[in-house]
C-alpha cells in the first residue's frame, strides 16, 4: 500500500504528530467523536455540540459553529455532510422522534464515559448495495 495515503477518517492535530513518528492510520472516527464530545465539557464548547444528560447520544446544537469552530479542531472534514456520512458509515442514528432528544444522534456503542466499547464499532464497507437503515420514530430508544 501507499503510507501517505490519507485514509477517509478524521483525525486530531495531535494524531498527526503521532502519524508521523509512527507511521500507520490515523484515528478512527469514534475515538475523535468521543474525545471531541468530553473536551466539550473541558474546553466549554458544550453548547455548540455535547452529550446528552443520559449520556446515551449526542447533540449539535449550533451547527454552524460547529462547522467553523469546532470540526477544524478535531477533523479532517470541513463540511456538516461529510461528518453526517462518517457517522452513518458508523451506523450511528439519527433520533427523530419528538423531545428532548430530537435530531440527537445515537449508537450503542458510544455512551459517555466509556470509550473502551468503541473498538467494537464497525465501519460499514461501501459498496453501493448498503442501504441506510430508515428513521422511524416507533423503533428507536426512548431514552
């Protein structure tokens, strides 16, 4: 393979330094969503985008700083859509059932607090015939 091919995931300036003394791929997508979602807490970024209080699922609440503001920090995307295909390829949900957790986005395995369940996240391959799994109201948790 190429080494300097950049593989279509996001990844922290941080990782980069680490690319480049080691060598390899860059960050999975679930660790930087993870560790971006706790430094919201730290760095009081938590009302453009944070966990909900469940800790269950996340929200972006200002999309358009989180855009200008916060994506550049920790991912190689520039736009809202390519952040939205990384976490669909992840099989994250969007909830769109009314409520507190409307347009809150959620995966099982991605709970606040334990980052250790992210390495069982899969990356769906693309090969044109997985098709999205729709959103409907009456099959997603109530949290």
């Amino acid at each position: 393979g190429c080494p300097n091919r950049v593989l279509n995931e996001g990844y922290t300036l941080e990782s980069i330094e680490a690319r480049k003394s080691r060598g390899g791929t860059s960050t999975p997508f679930p660790k930087v969503l993870h560790r971006m979602l706790d430094q919201a807490e730290v760095d009081g970024f938590s009302e453009i985008v944070s966990w909900q209080p469940h800790g269950r699922a996340f929200l972006v609440h200002d999309q358009a700083r989180f855009v200008a503001e916060v994506m550049p920090r920790f991912f190689r995307q520039t736009r809202f859509s390519s952040f939205q295909r990384q976490l669909s390829l992840y099989g994250f949900l969007r909830l769109t059932r009314k409520g507190a957790d409307h347009n809150a986005y959620y995966h099982e395995l991605c709970l606040r607090g334990m980052p250790e369940l992210l390495a069982q996240m899969q990356r769906t391959r693309i090969k044109g015939y997985w098709v999205r799994q729709s959103s409907s109201p009456e099959s997603e948790p109530d949290f």
